[in-house]
C-alpha cells in the first residue's frame, strides 16, 4: 500500500506539474486512498494501508508547524534538523490510534530515532539498494554491502539510545478517541480529556 500511495501521489503531482497546476498533497494523498480502495477494497483493513496513510497525514498535518517556527534566515543544516523532527513527529502522532491499537506499544524516543536512522536509511541504503539492481557483477555486491552496511550501523545506533516503551492499550473506542484528540490538536483541554478518558 505505501508503495502504491507513493506511486500515484507522485504521478498525480508530476502530472499537475506539466499542465502548470498546483495541486494540494492532501488532496492526492486522499485520491490516493480512493484509487487503491477501489481496485482493492480489502486493502482499507490492512495495517499497511493505515499505517502509511496515518503517517504521511500526521506528515502533512504536523510537518509545516515546525517549519513555520524557523526565521527566515535559519541556516540549512538547522532547518534540515527541525523539518526532519517535524516530519518524525508527524508521522508519529499520524500513526499513533494504530499503533495504540494493533501494538499497545509506543516509544517515545521514535522522533530521535528516526532523525538518527534517516541519513543512513535514506543517504546511504536506498540508492545503494537501487545501484546494486542495475550494476553488473561484482560492483553490484560492493554497493549492496555498503548499503548493508549502513543499516547495520543506524541498527546499532538505535539500540544504543533505546529507552523505555509506553503501553497505551487500547480497544477501537480508544483509537477512536485518540482521531478525535488529534482533531481537536487546537484546544489542548478538548485534546488532553479525551486522550485520558
């Protein structure tokens, strides 16, 4: 599902962007979840569909606030930092009634942690991933094996500033209630009664 999302937010985009149009990424994260419901409407159940939805929502939800926070003149390795924290964050709260509910676990460290795994996930894995499909022998086994590299050293990294897990178990009115919180992220008192009800 998250590749699907991913597939069709950037076809929907680039095709906007040819015709001059700008779309909002709400809107094609929303038509996104039509299309792939439509061709597979068992796919609105599976972990994988709210897990990735849930997160590039909260992305899209969260993301900008921090980024809003930053002057003008804030240099790019700082503004880099918060918008990363910003899009961890996002992803985080976006994701938290699944999590709460199919895990009944959450690390608060998850923002950290993230910021510390991308670079290595991102930067170094993914293109050494896509290098190692199209190199020929033996180049590719050396850019695999830097790409393996790399996640085993942001693997290592995690758990060494591992801490310890919350447990906010949850039945589906709890999920419930923790949309309803997240909605109502303007009023703090409306925000935190339900979180604790």
């Amino acid at each position: 599902a998250s590749a699907q999302r991913s597939v069709i937010m950037v076809g929907l985009i680039s095709l906007a962007t040819c015709f001059g149009r700008k779309v909002p990424i709400q809107n094609c994260l929303v038509l996104a979840a039509v299309i792939i419901v439509m061709v597979e409407p068992a796919e609105l159940s599976s972990l994988g569909f709210l897990m990735s939805f849930g997160a590039v929502f909260g992305m899209i939800l969260i993301g900008p606030r921090f980024d809003r926070l930053l002057p003008p003149d804030t240099p790019k390795g700082i503004r880099f930092i918060v918008q990363s924290l910003g899009a961890t964050c996002g992803a985080t709260l976006g994701t938290l009634p699944i999590t709460a509910w199919y895990f009944q676990e959450l690390a608060p460290i998850s923002p950290v942690a993230n910021l510390v795994a991308t670079p290595f996930i991102v930067l170094v894995a993914v293109p050494c991933g896509l290098l190692g499909c199209v190199f020929p022998s033996p180049l590719d086994e050396l850019v695999l094996s830097i790409g393996d590299m790399a996640i085993g050293a942001s693997l290592w990294i995690l758990e060494a500033i591992r801490g310890p897990m919350w447990h906010p178990a949850v039945d589906v009115m709890g999920a419930i209630f923790i949309v309803w919180a997240l909605a109502f992220r303007k009023k703090v008192w409306v925000m935190a009664l339900l979180l604790f009800s």
